[in-house]
C-alpha cells in the first residue's frame, strides 16, 4: 500500500513554522469564542422554542456518513410517504458527497453549523446510531431513538479497563462522558439478548430496549429469504421465533430490489462485472491515529500475495471502519483492490459480496444472516483482546469462519471452501446465528418508524 506524502519533513514548511504557529493560535482561539457563542445561543433556543414532533433528525456514524440502521429507518419513513408529512433531516460533516443520494424528501444538514443547532432545538425525534456531544440538549417532548451500531465483540463503555483512543480522555473520563450521554437516551435498539446483558451495564442505560433486530439487517432478510433454495433461510437459521414472525413475507416483490442494489453497488466501486467480490471490513484499532478524530487503516495482509492466489477469479473490495480516515490509495492493484466508494451502505455492500474478510468486527453478526462464508484475519489477536480492547467472547471458539493470523493461512482457508462454508463450520454458523440475529425478522426498520409516526402524531411512548 502506497503512502501518503507528510509535509513534516519539507525544510520550507519548517522554517515559517513560528509565524504560520502564531497565526493558527489566533484562528483557534476565535473559533473557541464562536463556539461559544453559537452554543450559548443554542441553550436559549432549546429553553424558549417549542418543539416541534413533525421535525426528524437522522445521524449516522457521528455524521460521516448516510448509512446503517438509521438511513434504513429513514429509507422506511419515505417508502411509507411519511417524508412529505413530516420534515426530515440527515445530519453530514460532508453534505456535498451526498447530492442526490439522499431520499426523496429528506434534507442534508450541515453538522454543528447554525442552523444545524436551530433545528436540533426543535426537533421532537432524533435517531442515531452514536452519540452526539454532550452539550445537545434532549428536550422532554424529543424522542431520542439510538439504534447503535452492531452487536458487540469488543468491550465498551463502563467495560472498558484501559483507554487507548485519541483524544487525551483518561478512563474515568471518557466513562462518566459515556454513562452522561446514554442518560439522555429514551430508547435503545437491540440486535439479540446477548446485547441487551452487555449494553445495560456496558452503558449504565436504565432506559427502554426495544429488542427488535437491526433495521440495516431488514434487507439481508429479504435477500436470503430470495435466495435460500432450502426454505426461507435466514428464519430456518436463525431459529423459530424469527420464522414464525416472517410468515407471510412477500419475498418475490424484493428480488428486482435487490438485484438493482447489488447492481449500483458494483458501479458505484467501479468493480468489473465478470468477478466475484471478496469484502474485507475489519475493524478500527484505537492505538493507531492521526488526529482526535482520524484513525489509520491497520491491516498485516499481503494484498500481492491475495492477487496472485485470487486474482483470476476476485477482487478485493476494502470497506473503512467509519471512524478511519485514510489517504492511501491502492494503485498498485488497480484490476484486484477497491475501495468502496463513498456513500455506499455496508448492507449493500454485504448484498454484493461473495465472502466476507474480517476481524473483531460486527459485520461478522449481520452477514451471517446471509449464509455466506465468513473468514477472519485476526493477525493482531492477543495484542488486541488481551491488551487493547478485550473480548466479551472467545472467538476462536465461536466464530462462524476459519480464524486466520497470516495471509498464507488466510488463502490456505479460503482455498479449502473455496465458495462454500466448509463442512466444519455448518453447525457452528446455524448457533451462531441463532444466538446473535434471533429478532433480525426483516420488520425492525418498520417497528421503528411506527413507534416515531405515534409520537410525531402526539401519542406517549410506551
């Protein structure tokens, strides 16, 4: 992988660095004051403007991008023409990436800009599946729905025994932050009980858990339910009580949908149509920064040596962890590795995939709805579960894959499925997914959307 240039070593840079380091204070400085301002100004709007149930807010990935549970419930909102009744918002850092790739109906809004704080002062629902800063206000007449992001591996919140983030939190800090903002949370979605356990103490939430299954999942539902050839598959998988609630599912009215969404994402990645995909979507490393706010793409994988034994028949498409920023560019297999493209959605980019590489992440819970083989590239293992992060599960033990910690395994375990979950693994991916995806019955983005068309109509949640 190509690195990207760093000006540090550029002896003109260096030599302006007293002027150019007084004036960056200068403009930090005001921009603390303007922050101040705006926030102060922001409180009084939240005390005196009342608020208004028909305003939606959406956010996603701390605002970076458009995807995940919240853009499914979204997704549901307009499919029912809720978004012509209502005012609906998507909250971005980057709103010009996503000129028309919102829904009709739904507005970009500019994170943390004026009118940004005008909007969020009278919203009456929020939905989100991170948190927002400390300083938003969550009214009493708002409905704060925070879906989360993923059924978790790795340990969080008050589990955590050790932080090594950016930011310069201390522990104690970043835990009194977190038990602080989850306070303000009036529901919580939850994937499986196994989470529910985790979540009540991992954030101290005393509040409601709506276990529902992941909205982002409803697709992964529909489409292996299309596909299985044996009976509705991700029901029979993932036990009788998901199978139960999705009889009388319409499957044939979805399979032109997904087709069409496997479609725009393959042109969107710019992916040949004649190979197969191989997705690799590891996970973040918290040690491994370039700022409070970017992380560096970490990864031990030998990309020439996956060429070369896949090559032919794949290609390797690389999904970041929302919270890695990179600007490597992978030019040296430009017919073998892509990057997904900005604002494609990791569900549909699960539709599109072949296989699955991953790490510690909860794209191993979602993509097991699918029934298609799962690998691990667990090259950091000990130094991550025992020194970094923590596992609230053996992996080793459960995973529904090979566990891999070199490339040369890694192939070796691919080669011997070669497009099919190996014998081995059968029985371990049906517990698997049953322990994990119980409630993933294809409804939750419209159980959600119910519970928001009732307090936007002036109904008390229950």
């Amino acid at each position: 992988m190509e690195q990207s240039e760093n000006s540090g070593g550029n002896p003109s840079l260096e030599k302006e660095k007293p002027a150019g380091s007084a004036g960056q204070s200068a403009r930090k400085r005001a921009a603390r004051l303007l922050k101040r301002a705006i926030l102060a100004g922001y409180r009084l709007l939240a005390r005196s403007l009342p608020v208004n149930r028909r305003i939606i807010v959406f956010q996603s990935s701390l605002g970076r991008d458009a995807g995940g549970n919240p853009r499914a419930v979204c997704n549901e909102l307009v499919r029912r023409g809720l978004s012509r009744r209502f005012r609906c918002y998507y909250i971005l850092n980057e709103p010009e990436k996503y000129r028309g790739g919102l829904p009709d109906g739904v507005r970009p809004l500019k994170n943390a800009r004026l009118k940004y704080y005008f909007i969020m002062a009278r919203a009456g629902v929020w939905v989100s599946d991170t948190r927002f800063q400390n300083y938003m206000i969550k009214r009493r007449k708002t409905l704060y729905i925070q879906t989360w992001h993923g059924t978790p591996l790795k340990k969080l919140g008050l589990d955590l025994t050790s932080l090594h983030m950016a930011g310069g939190e201390n522990l104690k800090e970043y835990q009194r932050e977190f038990r602080k903002n989850a306070a303000s949370w009036d529901c919580l979605v939850s994937q499986n009980p196994f989470s529910t356990e985790i979540f009540r103490r991992a954030f101290g939430f005393r509040g409601r858990i709506l276990e529902i299954g992941y909205p982002r999942n409803d697709i992964l539902v529909a489409a292996r339910r299309v596909e299985s050839p044996e009976g509705k598959g991700a029901a029979q998988r993932c036990g009788a009580e998901a199978e139960q609630r999705n009889r009388g599912w319409q499957d044939s009215e979805r399979g032109g949908e997904i087709g069409g969404i496997r479609e725009k994402a393959r042109l969107a990645c710019g992916l040949p149509p004649e190979k197969k995909v191989m997705l690799y979507a590891p996970t973040w490393r918290d040690d491994a920064f370039y700022s409070a706010a970017d992380y560096r793409f970490e990864t031990a994988m030998d990309f020439e040596k996956m060429r070369e034994a896949f090559g032919g028949e794949y290609v390797l498409l690389v999904k970041y962890h929302y919270m890695v920023r990179e600007h490597e560019r992978w030019n040296r297999w430009p017919d073998f590795v892509f990057e997904a493209a900005d604002g494609t959605d990791i569900s549909e980019l699960y539709l599109l995939a072949d296989l699955l590489i991953t790490d510690y992440s909860s794209a191993m819970f979602d993509y097991s709805l699918l029934g298609r083989p799962m690998y691990f590239f667990a090259y950091d293992l000990e130094a991550y579960r025992d020194n970094l992060r923590g596992f609230y599960f053996d992996l080793e033990q459960e995973a529904p894959g090979p566990v891999a910690a070199t490339t040369e395994e890694l192939i070796e375990a691919i080669r011997s499925a070669h497009g099919e979950i190996a014998e081995q693994y059968r029985e371990r991916c049906r517990r698997f997914c049953g322990k994990y995806n119980p409630f993933d019955d294809g409804r939750a983005s419209g159980k959600l959307a119910e519970i928001i068309l009732n307090h936007a109509e002036g109904g008390a949640f229950r």
